[in-house]
C-alpha cells in the first residue's frame, strides 16, 4: 500500500517518525508524497508552542479531506499532540483512525493494521520505558548526518514547558542499543552524528546511577567512518569538568555546544523553573572557552516571560552584548495550557513580546556578523552537503553549523564533489551567518 508520511516539530520527533519509517517499509508499505495517492497518512505530530500546535491540527484536517477526494483508507495521527490531546482528537477529527502517543510509535503497523481492518479507533499513549520493536532507521536527512537520540523525556517541569507531561521522565536509552545504533548509521555512511534528547547532560543518571555523556562521546567516536559528534540540548547546570575534557580532546567531538539558557535576570530564570542564575552561566560560558577557544556556542532565549519588565529585557539585551554567543535563536514565550506559567497573571501583552525579540535579533545579527569576519582567513574542514542549482558552487557546513539551525559555507569549485564529502576550506569572505571560501 501507499503510505504518505509526514513530520512535524523537532530532530527528536523526527528520529521517531524514521523509526516508524523503518518498521513500515520493513512491513511492505510503499512511500509516497503525494498526497491523492496516498492509501494511509501518518502525521507525527508537535504542540511545543501554539504555532506548532496549529499546524499539527490544519495537517490532521487537510489530511482528512482525502478520506473523500483521493484514496486514503487510514489516517493515524502520532507524537506530541496525540499524546496531550488524545481525547479531543478523536471527538473532534473523526476522519483519524488511530490516536499513538509519544511512548508508542512502535505499535504503529499494528494501528494501521487494525484501522485498515475497520476497528474501532485505537488510542495508545503509555509513558513508561521506551518503544521496542527496533527496525532500524530510514532516513530522512539525506544519508550522510543523522540524529541520535539518547533519552526521553524530562524531569526539569520548567515552569513554561509542557514536555514532562507529554514526555515523561527522563529514561536514557540504554548504551549497547545506541551503540549498535549508531554503528548501523555508519555502516550506512553516516559521517555526522547528532546527539538529541531534552536534555543530553543528564544521559545514563537514571541506568547506571551517574552521568555517563562523556563515557558514551568516547566509546561513539571509536565507530568506524564517524569524522563529527555533535551535542545539542546541553543544560548548562549539568555540564561537568568530565564532559569540557572530552570535548576538548577527543578530536571527533564538534567544539560545539548547543546550551539553551532562556533568560539573564535572575528573577525570571527563578520564575522560569530554571536551576542557574546568571553567574552561573557566566562561569560555564568562561569553562567552555577556557578549555576551547575556538568553540561555538548555540544558545536559546525566551522574550516576554510573565512579569518581565523592560529593564529586565535590556539586562538581557546587555547580556547578550557581553557574551557574544556565536549562535542565538530568540522566540516569543508562548502560553501552554496546563503549566504553571500558565497561570501566572502578570502576562506580557504579544506586542511586546514581538518587539523584544526583534530587538534581541537586531543585537544578535550584529554579533553574528562580527563573529564570522574574524573568521575571514582562516582554514577549516567542510562537510559538503549539495550544490547550489545551475552553478558550480558547492554548499558545506563548518563545526561551527548545525544542520537546519545554523549558517552555510559556499565553495565555487570546478571539482567534483559529492554530498558527504569532507574537504579542506578557506574561508575569503562573510555574510551575517554565512561564510564565503574557496577549496584549499
């Protein structure tokens, strides 16, 4: 049959939907992206924000629509709003036929087995250990990076976040299984691994009773064909001496580190649930380019918390100024039925918000700028990641660039090159967050 599979919201929800890719392609469904000749939809599904909550519901109703003007049987909706609203999906949107949480995307060839079959709509949403039934991946990220995802799951309950409740606890994936993992993605030609969870610094405290990141960076980088490691999702309370040395000497760990801090002023960070303070994450910041100076730091940032003031977004905007983090996204807070921020009454009006968060890009732009200058002159490797249409210009990424979130290098070369390659670079030019170079 043809299947039509769609994924919405973050890397980790994508790691998912290429688990249920492999299960389904191992089950004999064909894919599809066309959408009137599709005979099963999935749409793994996101309700972070509002905006993303939206979404998720438009692509269930547009989806739906094909049960009467193209060849679709089944419609199953998975992930985060299938999770938090279960209920209401299956009240509401009565063209879905089966309704599986973020525990469940193992269960997903049963599901559609069962509505193919006209079942009663099934709704599964446990958040206890982890899935089962490992197919392997299919990926979706053209070959040669992949996410690895460590853990799911959180036990922060920052004030504003509604993951815990639709994530469950922190739960490591145990080290053997990502092992075997992230051999399978290298026997496949994965060259970059990228390691995800809520919160990656706190992988292993709940199997083995202490922090095991630093330990599982070195038995990753010991897998044949991986050249990059990178970490994301690194709270910054959690980042030990243990894990600055091994990113600092194992030479297949990225200096880089994405470390979402999401405010400067002390009261909101307390108001925010957040476990540091401002000092905090100066130290940290100061370890972490004590120990590599040449590392990139991705950070993250939330305007218009409930009680901010404008003095306290222009101790941020000082911050900011001060730190020059290399890499900065900023969004407006969103309101999450359900947390405790929620119901805080002193909310900042959206216009606000939209405005301070301009403001705080503005800066950052600046700062980006700056920052890839200095770079103008300097060598670097890249990893090629395709080529601009119609030109001989090569697209590549630094250590310095995550994919999807971060800057580009172009490279016009009359050599052949190919996606996954990794080449020598110079870098002659800049923009705000891309760099111009030619191949060495």
């Amino acid at each position: 049959m043809k299947l039509l599979f769609i994924s919405l919201g973050c890397d980790k929800n994508l790691v998912d939907s290429e688990h249920m890719l492999a299960m389904l392609a191992k089950d004999g469904f064909t894919m599809t992206d066309d959408e009137q000749e599709a005979e099963v939809i999935v749409v793994n599904s996101c309700c972070f924000i509002s905006d993303a909550m939206e979404e998720s519901i438009q692509t269930l109703i547009d989806m739906g629509q094909y049960k009467q003007n193209g060849c679709l049987k089944a419609l199953i909706v998975t992930g985060c709003l299938a999770q938090r609203y279960a209920d209401d999906i299956a009240e509401q949107i009565p063209e879905v036929d089966a309704i599986l949480g973020t525990n469940s995307y193992d269960a997903i060839v049963q599901a559609i087995h069962e509505a193919l079959a006209g079942q009663k709509p099934s709704i599964q949403k446990p958040l206890v250990g982890l899935p089962e039934n490992y197919a392997g991946r299919t990926l979706t990220t053209g070959g040669h990076f992949a996410h690895l995802k460590i853990a799911e799951g959180c036990d922060k309950h920052c004030t504003y976040c509604v993951i815990p409740s639709i994530r469950g606890s922190y739960r490591s994936v145990p080290m053997e299984q990502l092992l075997q993992e992230a051999t399978e993605l290298a026997e496949g030609g994965v060259k970059e691994l990228i390691l995800v969870a809520q919160e990656t610094t706190l992988y292993g405290v709940d199997l083995y009773g202490r922090k095991m990141l630093p330990t599982l960076l070195e038995k990753l980088s010991a897998i044949d064909g991986i050249r990059w490691i990178r970490l994301q999702y690194c709270y910054p309370e959690e980042i030990t001496e243990e894990l600055i040395a091994v990113m600092a000497q194992n030479p297949k760990v990225c200096h880089y580190i994405d470390m979402p801090i999401q405010h400067a002023n002390d009261t909101i960070l307390q108001r925010m649930g957040r476990k540091t303070s401002q000092a905090d994450i100066r130290a940290i910041v100061q370890k972490l380019r004590a120990a590599m100076p040449d590392i990139c730091i991705r950070t993250t940032l939330i305007c218009g918390f409930p009680g901010e003031t404008q003095a306290m977004h222009e101790e941020l905007a000082t911050f900011v100024s001060e730190m020059k983090f290399d890499r900065l996204g900023c969004f407006a807070y969103s309101r999450q039925e359900g947390t405790p921020a929620d119901q805080f009454a002193d909310q900042v009006e959206e216009e606000q918000k939209a405005l301070w968060v301009e403001d705080i890009m503005m800066l950052q732009q600046e700062i980006a700028a700056t920052c890839n200058e200095s770079l103008i002159g300097s060598e670097v490797d890249v990893f090629i990641e395709g080529k601009v249409t119609d030109e001989q210009v090569y697209i590549g990424r630094t250590y310095r660039d995550a994919p999807d979130v971060d800057g580009y290098i172009f490279l016009p070369s009359e050599a052949e090159l190919m996606t996954g390659d990794f080449v020598r670079g110079y870098v002659t030019g800049s923009y705000e967050y891309d760099l111009i170079g030619e191949l060495q």
